[in-house]
C-alpha cells in the first residue's frame, strides 16, 4: 500500500466439499502483512468467504486501530441454494462438459483435468422500484438507469416476488461496491450459482448443445411448470435431449423482508417451518463419443463446410459427430445480447447449424449401394452377368453420360460398384422403377429420421412417383429414375443417414438407432443403462 487506503476486499475460496447438513460455524483468520513504513488508514474493509459476505468497519476491536495485521472473523458458513447440474463424460480423455455447482462435488475427467466454479449473480426481489437504488445500481454495473427500470418492470410481469437476475458473472470490484452499500440498496441481493463450462469449446458443441436462459414460450409448457424466469435450460444437443436428468432439483432458503425488500430478523414469523432445502445435484450423463477422434475429425474439417459422422456398427454408438464451422457454447452461459444473437443467427457460415443432422445433400455414388442391394432381392440383376458400359447411355433421344467417358467395358455388379459405373445403374435403376428403389432406401434408413433425439434432425428426401406428382405437380419420368439411381436428382440425405447405411450393409441387415449415452447415473448413484436398439 502507498497512500491513503479507501477500501481493501479480501477474497477467500473454499475448497472443502461440506454436506448440505454441515451448518457449522467456520472460522477465518486473515493476516495482510504491511511494511512497517507503510502503515496507513484502512477506512473500509470487506472480506468474502464463500457464498458470505462480511463489511467490517475499522475501529480498535476489529481490525487493529489502523493497521490491519491479523483479522479473525468467525462466519456460519452453509451450503449455497440453487439449481445443481449434472457431468457428462466422454469415452475419450477428458470430460466433454461439466456444470460447476458449488459445494456439490467436482467435475472428474478420465485425468482429473476439471475444477469448479462459481458465478455471482445480482437481483431484484421487491415488487417496488426505489429510484436510488437504481441509479446506484446502474452506476456500479454500467447500465442505463431507464433501461434498468424498464427492464425490471417487464420481468415482473411473471412473478413480482421471483428474484429477476440484472446481471451475471458480477467482477470482484462490481461485488465489492454492491456489498458496501446493500444496506441501502432495496431488494437487492447477491446470489451464487453454478454455471456450466465446456473445456472442450467448440468440440463436438453440436453433439453436445448448449443451455441458454428459458423463453415465456418455453415457461408456458407444461414440461417446464416447475422452472422459473431466468433459470436455464437445454437449447439443443444432449443438453436438452437429457435436460430434465442434467437439471436436479432447486433448494430454497427463507428471508422475512419489509416491504422495501429489505431483510430483516426472522424471528417474527416464529411457529413457521423455514427450514432450508438444499439443491439436489443433477444426474451424471456417460457419452458414447469418443473425444480423440471427435478431435481428430474437427481438424479434418478445420476452415471448411461439412460434416464427418462415426458410428459403431457393434452398436449404433455415435463416436464422432463433427459439424464446421462450430461455436464456443459458454457464449450462452450468461444473458446473450440481442445483437450478439442476430449476429450469430445472421452469420452467413451457419455455426450454429449441425449439418450432420440438418444438412441434406445429394448422396451420390453411396446410393448405387441401395440400387444394388434392391436389384438384389427383388431378383432383378444376377452378380456375376455382365452388362456393357460405353461411357454413354441413351434414353430415347437424350444421352445420360458415366463419369469415365470412355467407359468401364464389360462390368458386373461387384465390378460396377467398386468402378462407380453410372451406366450399370441407369440400367438396373430402370429395371426396378423408383418406387421399389425408394422401398429398399426407406429399410435402410433413408427418408427417415434416425431417432437419435434432435428435434432439429431432417429426414431428408427419397422421392416416389406418387411424391412428385402431390409436391410438384407432375408425372415422375423415367430419367427421373436414371438420376435417383446414382444418387443425384430428388434423393437427399443427412450425413447420419449416410453412415447409417453404411452400418447397416456392415451388419448384414441390423440397424441400429443412433445411441449418443451410454448410462444416466443419478446422485444417489442409481444407474440406467441406455442399451443398443434395433430399428
């Protein structure tokens, strides 16, 4: 120190993890050592302890006249009181998301690689509006004073007594002011919260989603009866796939206010119950994905448009799904600003599309597969006759070219797959006729969604005579045909649905549904397997 000393804020972090039944009286002692020439007044001093604060001001008893050497405060130290999140864990090295709630554990990896965090939060309980403490909030917090009015007269439109949360992620200097003066600041309070972290940033973020603060549409459903305004939900992915076993249950403590919002003694409303409930931790989410190729994949698609899908064909495990360009999903933790969003929604790379789900694209030479594997059971190509490709082929008057010019000669199947002839299947995809191709695509996956969970997921498009004439008006032509059965023209697929066909030929037939969590292990320790399903 160098001068006159306004204010010195002492910071402490708890690193003990005490059951919610340990109330127990803890005590501090803090030494701030200060040269002996550079002993000065100290008017104010405000030391945190975990979720607590302490404002002592300096007299003889407390601090030691004006030099503060030694302080020993003794605080009761509880458990703070919020929504408590669920882990979910990869089958690579380290943990692919984790919530961090305070008191309640810490987010192991496979190497241990996680910590916990805290976020402090301010908000407004009391239904009434005392303009000095909006204009002193607005100062300490950088905020328009009218807008702050404004902003707080519409969130209590839903409950005027539910905390409404001004601002998230409060610094320690924003901390300090506010708990200086929250004496005099009328239905304000400071809250701890946990909030979610994504070590992995935009690793697998498609797969994985993100939470984001709960919509009025979203609070009008019934699923969501028990959530309140402000408290955070799945938006996509496995966050919201699992919200309700990620989530746990609230705790809730109790706190006789005036009617200024201001706290005062309990002892008033003697004879009532105000026990306090502690928050119980969400479930634990075990991913199938395996984060070394999920890694590997992401830099495959490094500065590209596109998406890369594994899975096991053991299975139906999802072990990579990679979608590029991604996003860093903590950008959702605390309140996105409007123009933040319209910025990202308006981005011209899409980073918030998962094109392994959404994206729908002309299969191409994969979809010669399905052609094939029809021909096959409906016995219309034998394996080993061989059929002539010149390069070219003509359907009346207009020519249908292979991809080699020059063509691949005398070929039969097995050869016409591993060449790619497009000749081959103009032929065979006439002999079968569109709406028997389409009855073999739709077995193998194709047309339809996977059920893997994403409400966002496309089933894509595998097109039949009856489809062309309800959609577009007309009748379905035979070089129709000659296109779907080279995978171009009307037929569309996601890349899931890609590797869905690729698992099922792998497997002689089985398809499985795409499984993204192997087991939900909840608090308790209660386990629920998640097991393959045959579709």
């Amino acid at each position: 120190f160098s001068g006159p000393v306004e204010a010195v804020t002492i910071g402490f972090t708890e690193r003990s993890t005490p059951t919610p039944s340990e109330q127990t009286d803890v005590t501090f002692k803090v030494h701030v050592d200060i040269a002996q020439a550079e002993r000065v007044p100290v008017q104010n001093l405000t030391v945190y302890i975990g979720s607590e604060f302490c404002t002592f001001y300096p007299n003889a008893t407390e601090i030691g006249g004006t030099l503060c050497s030694s302080i020993t405060i003794t605080k009761s130290s509880g458990v703070p009181y919020g929504y408590a999140y669920g882990y979910m864990y990869g089958s690579g090295t380290n943990t692919t998301g984790q919530n961090n709630t305070a008191y309640f554990g810490y987010g192991y990896g496979y190497n241990n690689t996680l910590s916990n965090e805290l976020e402090y939060t301010v908000t407004w309980t009391t239904p009434d509006i005392d303009q000095d403490t909006i204009n002193a909030l607005a100062d300490i917090l950088g905020f328009n004073a009218e807008k702050l009015k404004k902003w707080i007269k519409n969130n209590q439109r839903w409950s005027p007594f539910v905390p409404i949360k001004l601002k998230e992620n409060l610094s320690w200097e924003e901390l300090a002011k506010i708990e200086e003066r929250l004496r005099n600041l009328s239905g304000v309070d400071i809250e701890l919260e946990p909030i979610r972290t994504y070590p992995q940033r935009e690793v697998a973020c498609h797969l994985i989603g993100y939470l984001g603060e709960i919509s009025p549409k979203e609070l009008a459903q019934e699923e969501f009866k028990d959530y309140h305004l402000g408290d955070m939900v799945g938006k996509s992915g496995i966050e919201k796939i699992y919200e309700h076993q990620l989530r746990g249950i609230d705790g809730y403590k109790f706190k006789a206010v005036d009617a200024q919002g201001k706290e005062r003694s309990s002892e008033i409303l003697k004879g009532l119950n105000l026990n306090p409930q502690p928050p119980k931790p969400g479930a634990n989410i075990y991913l199938t994905i395996d984060l070394e190729l999920q890694r590997y994949a992401q830099k495959l698609l490094d500065g590209k448009k596109g998406a890369i899908v594994m899975l096991s064909v053991k299975n139906g495990d999802v072990l990579v799904m990679a979608s590029s360009p991604g996003f860093n999903p903590e950008i959702f933790i605390n309140r996105l600003h409007p123009e933040r969003w319209k910025k990202l929604e308006q981005d011209p790379t899409h980073p918030l599309y998962n094109r392994a789900v959404q994206g729908i694209y002309p299969p191409g030479s994969v979809f010669k597969l399905v052609v094939a594997i029809a021909g096959l059971e409906e016995g219309e190509v034998a394996p080993f006759k061989k059929i002539k490709c010149k390069g070219i082929y003509w359907l009346g008057k207009k020519a249908f070219g292979c991809w080699k010019k020059n063509g691949h000669g005398r070929i039969n199947l097995e050869q016409a797959i591993i060449q790619s002839c497009d000749v081959y299947f103009y032929q065979l995809g006439l002999k079968l006729g569109i709406d028997r191709i389409a009855k073999y695509a739709n077995l193998l996956g194709l047309g339809l969604r996977s059920g893997i969970g994403f409400k966002n997921e496309k089933s894509g498009l595998i097109p039949t005579a009856y489809w062309k004439e309800k959609f577009k008006g007309e009748k379905w032509n035979p070089g129709d045909t000659l296109n779907c059965a080279i995978g171009q023209g009307y037929v569309l697929v996601t890349p899931l649905q890609s590797a869905l066909l690729a698992m099922v030929i792998a497997n002689e037939g089985k398809l499985f549904k795409p499984r993204v969590a192997l087991r939900v292990e909840s608090s308790e320790g209660d386990i629920q397997e998640i097991p393959p399903q045959l579709i």
